[in-house]
C-alpha cells in the first residue's frame, strides 16, 4: 500500500497538465475564492463569538430602574424612592437564581448623569431616578415577564430593563447577517466548483488523443482521473495559500477599523485561536475541493467517452 | 428450462475453446453515415497468424479498432476474450485491453513523452511498481536497439524509430493478442522481413496476432490465412486458396 502510495505521488504524469493556461486560470481564480471565503468566514465568526457575548451578558445581569417618587418636596421624594430601592433590593436578594442585588450608589448615579447634566449640578436637589444591578447566579436562566410581574407588585416605580429588548434586536440582526455571510460561503465553493468542472472537462476536449491512448493502453477511468486530482489538489492548494496572503492582512485591517467604533460592541468580536486555525487551514480544504472535484468530473465526463 | 439449461451446457461441450475473438453480423457505421462493414462474421482462434486486407479505405482500421475495444459495433456481437462487450463494464474494458497490443498506423505515440516512458505506458496503467518497469523497459528498448534514445523525447526521433517504440509499446506487456495496422508501410523490404520474423516469433509464443496490409508481396511470402474487405464485407482465405487463385 505505501508503496503504491509513493507511486501515485512520483508517478510519471502521462497528460501534460502542468503546461496548459487552464492551470493558470484555475490558480488564480481559487485564489479569489479563498481569500473571499477567509474574508467573509473571519465575519461569521466574528460574529459568532459577538453573539455569544452577547447572550452572555443577558444571562447574567440586569438592570433595575426605580422611577423617583412625585412629590414637590426633593429630600422626601428621594427618601421614599430609596425606601422603594430598599424593597425591591430585598426581593431580589430572596430570589433563589441571584447571586447579588447591589443599588448603584449617588456617586455612581452622578457618574452616570454627570455627562447630560453638565458639571456643577448635585444630583441631591434633583428628583433622580435610582439603579440597581443584579448579577444572576451562572447558569440560570430567569424567566423575565414573570419576574416583571411580581416586580410591580413590590414596587409599581421599579421596572426591569435587562437589555434584552435592544440586544435582542442587535441580536436578531448580527444573525441575519450571519446568515448572509453563510450564503456567501456557499456561494464562493459552489461557484469554485463549477469553475473547476468546465476547466477540467474542457482540458479533457484538448487532451482527448493521449487519453484515447491511454485506455487503449488498458487505463481506467480512475488512473485519468488520478492525474487531473493530483494537479488539482496542488493548484487548490497553492491558490488556497495565495488567497489567504491577501486574506490575512485583509482581515486585519477590517479588525482595526472595527475596534475604532466606539461602545465596546464590536470589542467582542474576537477571532480565538480554534477560528485562526479554521482560517489557515483553508488552503487544505481548497485543495480538497478542487481534488474531488476534478476527480469526479473526469469520471463523469470519461463515461462518455470511448 | 431445464432442458434449455442442458442444451447451453452441450452447447458449450462441442464449441471446446472459445474463440479470442468473435463477431458476429457485426456492423460498423460512424455517427448517422453509411455503414461501412456490414454483417461480419469472424472467429479467430488463439494462436492464430491473420492478415487483414483490403483497398485503402475498405475498413481494416475500422475493424481493428473494434477488435482493440476503441469502438463498439453498431449493431451485431462482439465478444472478446469471451465476453460480449456489451455487457462489459467500463473497468473490464480496460482489464480486457490491457491483454492486447496494438500497433497504430501513424504509430500514436504520446509525442512529448520519452521513448522511455512510451514503452512504460501499458505496464504504468496497471500499477506496476516503478522498478520492475524500469528493468522491462529498458531490456525491451535494448533490444529494438533504442537504447541510445531511450530519454529522448520522442517527437525528436525518426520515424522507423518511432516505429520500433510503438512496436515495443504493443509488446511489452505480453499481450495475448497482437494487432498491427499497416505496419510494414512505410519501410523498405528489409525491416519489413525483420518485423514479420518477429510478429512470427511472438505467434510462435501462442499469442494471437493479425496484421492488416496492403502489401501483396508480404502476402505472398508468408503463407497465413487472409481476411479481406471488400465492399463492407469480409471474406476469407485460406493461404492454399490464395495461391490457387494466383
Ligand atoms: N472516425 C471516423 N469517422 C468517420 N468516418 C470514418 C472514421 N474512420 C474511418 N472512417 C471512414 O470509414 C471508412 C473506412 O476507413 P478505414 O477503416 O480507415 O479503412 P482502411 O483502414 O482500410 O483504409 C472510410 O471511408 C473512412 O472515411
Ligand atoms: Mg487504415
């Protein structure tokens, strides 16, 4: 076996494959392909670990916010909200699925406040609303409409924003534009395919005598075949290696103009180290691909012929 | 049935061996053109030494070429090796025709090829290991006196050169049988006495061989049976005949 696996790879090659322009034109046109492919894989992974963040931070906090209590007199309204504060804290607390309630303190507030308000405003003369953040133990799951539920009945000023409504949108969206991406994929391999299919069955046309002679001589289908895969897989795979030269830095740059954005949303879009291996390993399947392809194709096409 | 199960076995019984190839109403038409044989009948048996004859373009190619499995007839049975071809899978095929050699016309080398790998290429097809190729080949090329040539391309040889590598092609893999298409046409009378003692040589070893010609002296001087094509059909003669008739 090792022995015929040795010949495969040093045999003489009886088409002369390595000669003919279509080689050219495949090598080039894998290469858009990969770097296409490298580009838009490097989104679909950005955004699934964005997604993934994401979800993360609606399982594990939330935010509660007690409106301030309406009356003319500021010191009183801002102890009754506290009180408010004080219950909804205690509820909290006795939930079973959470770790911490802690109420933002008037520093925290101000911080907050301070860059719509402007400087010199306290905060204490002003009837301002009141937060509080509670961390959700890991691993549970709360069911929010029935906790709003029971919230009002603590405390009708408390409502329960846990960002999910606008991360739910931003969620829904970065996963239509996964989908996209997807589709592009598929798209980018199947276009690559069909390339691979009329070069190879169009180099069958020019090659058509030596082949005759070679089934004459008593060669099988697959020996033919054998010779188009070998070339193939070397061009898919070189193609592959030129795509991702452009890719890398591609993505690179694409990065770095993300990063600019400001809010920290795009800051989760981190490529690990399994995506950068799915990333560099790609010259492989392209040489796959391309090795199948053309292997199947000869198949096909030698059927009909002599 | 059982009868008819009985009846095939004696069948069988009185034909004894098989012929190595066997036509018959075997037409040959190509495309939606007239046909050019019609209704050949045809058993030649192992061991057999024919010649092929007929005008220039009376179809010895035609027929050499289903004989060679590079064509299917259009209509009749063909059976080679004693397997209808129409009931032979594409890898059979191949299987079949790694078992008979052929000698083209215009010779059908692969031109950027080496004389080398030329002659290697029946024995390649089949996967034999490089090293006992490498000793086949050469030994071959030795002795067709190529030796010299044997990594040259092979477009840069002469053409009795390149006559010798095809001849050398057909044979390498022993093949059971031997078909040779004009092979003495373009060469004097010397080599072509030297070719016939060596497709004579190789019938003696028990393989198969038909030689088609339009040469009337190689007729002549080698008594073997005659097939011959004459407007689409196929008669034949027995060398006794042939010199009755001269
Ligand atoms: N590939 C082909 N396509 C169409 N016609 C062909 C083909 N090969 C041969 N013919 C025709 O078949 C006839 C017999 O040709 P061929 O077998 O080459 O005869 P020969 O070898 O006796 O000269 C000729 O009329 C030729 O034109
Ligand atoms: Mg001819």
């Amino acid at each position: 076996m090792s022995s015929r696996a040795s010949a495969l790879i040093t045999r003489k090659q009886e088409l002369p494959l390595h000669s003919d322009a279509t080689g050219l034109f495949l090598e080039i046109m894998i290469s858009i392909a990969v770097f296409l492919f490298a580009v838009t894989l490097a989104g679909v992974l950005s955004i699934n670990s964005m997604l993934s963040a994401w979800n993360n931070s609606i399982l594990g906090s939330l935010t509660i916010q007690i409106m301030p209590v309406n009356t003319v007199d500021i010191q009183k309204s801002r102890e009754e909200t506290l009180l408010h504060q004080d219950k909804v804290v205690e509820f909290f607390k006795s939930l079973p699925e959470v770790e911490s309630a802690t109420p933002l303190s008037d520093d925290q507030l101000w911080a907050l406040l301070q860059p719509w308000l402007g400087d010199g405003i306290n905060i204490l003369e002003l009837p301002t609303p009141r937060i509080i953040d509670v961390r959700i133990k890991h691993g549970e799951v709360i069911d929010y409409p029935k906790l709003a539920e029971r919230l009002i009945d603590v405390s009708p000023l408390a409502s329960l924003d846990n960002h999910k409504l606008w991360l739910n949108k931003l969620i829904n969206f970065a996963d239509g534009l996964k989908v996209l991406a997807m589709s592009i994929l598929v798209l980018v391999v199947a276009i690559s395919t069909g390339a691979i299919f009329y070069t190879t069955q169009t180099n069958l046309g020019l090659h058509r005598n030596i082949i005759e002679i070679l089934h004459i001589m008593g060669a099988k289908d697959a020996y033919i075949a054998q010779q188009y895969a070998k070339r193939d897989a070397f061009i898919g795979f070189f193609g592959g290696v030129c795509g991702l030269v452009f890719a890398v830095p591609t993505i690179f740059m694409i990065a770095h103009l993300a990063a600019q954005i400001e809010g920290g949303i795009i800051n989760e879009a981190k490529l690990d180290f399994f995506s950068w291996g799915l990333i560099l390993s790609l010259p492989l399947f392209s040489a796959l691909i391309a090795m199948l392809t053309a292997y199947y194709t000869v198949k096909r096409t030698l059927e009909k012929m002599m | 049935m059982f009868f008819s199960g009985v009846l095939i076995l004696f069948n069988h019984a009185t034909i004894g061996e098989p012929a190595i190839i066997e036509m018959k109403d075997v037409c040959i038409r190509y495309d939606q053109g007239p046909e050019i044989l019609s209704d050949i009948n045809l058993a030649l048996k192992r061991g057999s030494f024919h010649f092929l004859t007929g005008k220039s373009g009376a179809g010895k190619t035609s027929l050499l070429s289903l004989m060679y499995l590079a064509q299917h007839p259009s209509r009749g049975i063909l059976n080679v090796f004693g397997k209808n071809v129409n009931f032979t899978d594409r890898d059979e095929m191949a299987i079949l025709r790694r078992r008979i050699g052929v000698v083209f016309q215009d010779f059908r080398l692969i031109e950027h090829l080496s004389a080398f790998d030329n002659v290697a290429l029946p024995l390649r097809v089949c996967n034999m290991n490089e090293k006992e190729v490498k000793k086949r080949v050469k030994e071959l090329l030795c002795w067709v006196e190529l030796d010299k040539h044997m990594y040259d391309k092979t477009s840069t040889l002469s053409g009795g050169e390149k006559q010798r590598i095809a001849i050398a092609r057909a044979v390498i893999n022993r093949p059971d049988v031997l078909l040779a298409d004009e092979p003495t046409g373009n060469v004097d009378n010397d080599i072509a006495r030297k070719l016939m003692k060596l497709f004579i040589e190789l019938n003696k070893l028990g393989t198969t061989v038909v030689i088609a010609t339009h040469s009337d002296k190689l007729i002549t001087d080698f008594p073997y049976p005659r097939l011959h094509l004459n407007n689409g059909g196929l008669r034949i003669y027995e060398p006794r005949d042939f010199i009755r008739g001269v």
